[in-house]
C-alpha cells in the first residue's frame, strides 16, 4: 500500500505553521503550537482517528490566539488533501456520535471535493479558560476549505462548554476515521458515478 503521509509547511506574515501527518498512523501526536486548548483538541483528533499528527506553530499570539488557530485549520485541510492522494478505493464518508457525560455531538464527513460547512455548536460560555470558542468555526472553515470536505457538525446537547467541544473533537476524529479509511471492495475505483471528487 502506498503511504498516506503528507508534510505541509505554510508562512505568512502572521504564522509560521508545519503539519506533518500519518493516515494510517496509531494515534501519535506532537503540539508545539502556543494554543495549549487547542493542542488538547487536536490531541482527540490523533487519538480517535488513529492519525499521526506533528503540528508546530509561530504566530502573532501577542494579538490574540486567531490567525495562528484559523492557519492551523487551513494547514491541516491542505495535508489531508495531500495524503488522501486521488481518493481511489476510499470509503469517502464517515459520521460518529460521542458523548461525554451530558454533552453529545454529531458529526458527518464527505470527501466530496466540495468545502462546505454546517457548525451547529451553542456553546453555553464565551470562554473555556484563556480560549475563545468563535475560533473553533475558524478552525473548521479553514479546514474545510482547504482539505475540500462537506462537513456537518452538531452539538446535540450539553451543559459545560469543555465537555461541548470535546465531544465535537472526538466525533470529527472517529468520523475522519471511517472516512479516510480504504474499502477492499472498492478497491482501485472512485467512489462516486461521477468518476471524480
Ligand atoms: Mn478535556
């Protein structure tokens, strides 16, 4: 099997960011990013979808954590959009539901080559500690828009914003799982009629 690594390297004048990543990895992960709250999040996303995941990154957190959170969303998309290759053989679609005490959300994904973004999260505060919670659709629209997925994110339920937002992680990485996962049967084909995504 051909490896599904990438490593993306992205600067502009307000970050400096490297993403290097393993699809069928074991779950690694490596932060140095200087958005502690974030890394705890991305550290679901290895975690939960048995997905290598070395991220470094330089940025203006003088001002606030935006840009540097926003261009890691951006920088991601773009190596997953490198390690999916030509998407032959790939199950394409993936979705999880995960709990956490009260909180419970939904996530569904589609390599669909099409970036678009439904984020359905009512977080119950502003602030989980020094993190603004705006910057998790700016997260998942570079995201997006960069990997070329149709995601759709729901936040059922849930009374502790940490406990939201976690539960969001998780799911986006068991979904991203099943969705980058390869299908035996499908093996050499695209799965889509249209013979291209
Ligand atoms: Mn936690």
């Amino acid at each position: 099997m051909a490896e599904r690594k990438a490593s993306v390297e992205r600067n502009t004048l307000e970050t400096q960011i490297r993403v290097a990543i393993n699809l069928d990895g074991t779950g690694k992960a490596s932060f140095d990013t200087g958005v502690p709250f974030l890394d705890h999040m991305m550290d679901q996303i290895a975690r939960h979808g048995l997905i290598d995941l070395d991220i470094k990154a330089v940025g203006d957190n003088d001002i606030d954590d935006h840009h540097t959170v926003e261009d890691i969303g951006i920088t991601l998309g773009q190596a997953f959009a490198r390690a999916i290759g030509d998407k032959k053989g790939l199950y394409r679609y993936g979705h999880a539901y995960v709990p956490l005490d009260e909180a419970l959300s939904r996530v569904v994904i589609d390599f669909s080559g099409r970036p678009g973004l439904e984020f359905n999260v009512e977080f119950t505060r502003a602030m989980i500690g020094c993190f603004d919670v705006d910057l998790f659709y700016e997260f998942f629209q570079g995201f997006v828009n960069h990997a070329g997925v149709t995601l759709h994110i729901d936040n059922l339920r849930g009374r502790n914003a940490h406990h939201q937002i976690e539960t969001v992680f998780k799911a986006f990485g068991r979904a991203l799982r099943m969705a980058v996962a390869l299908d035996p049967r499908m093996a050499g084909q695209m799965p889509s009629t249209k013979g291209s995504l």
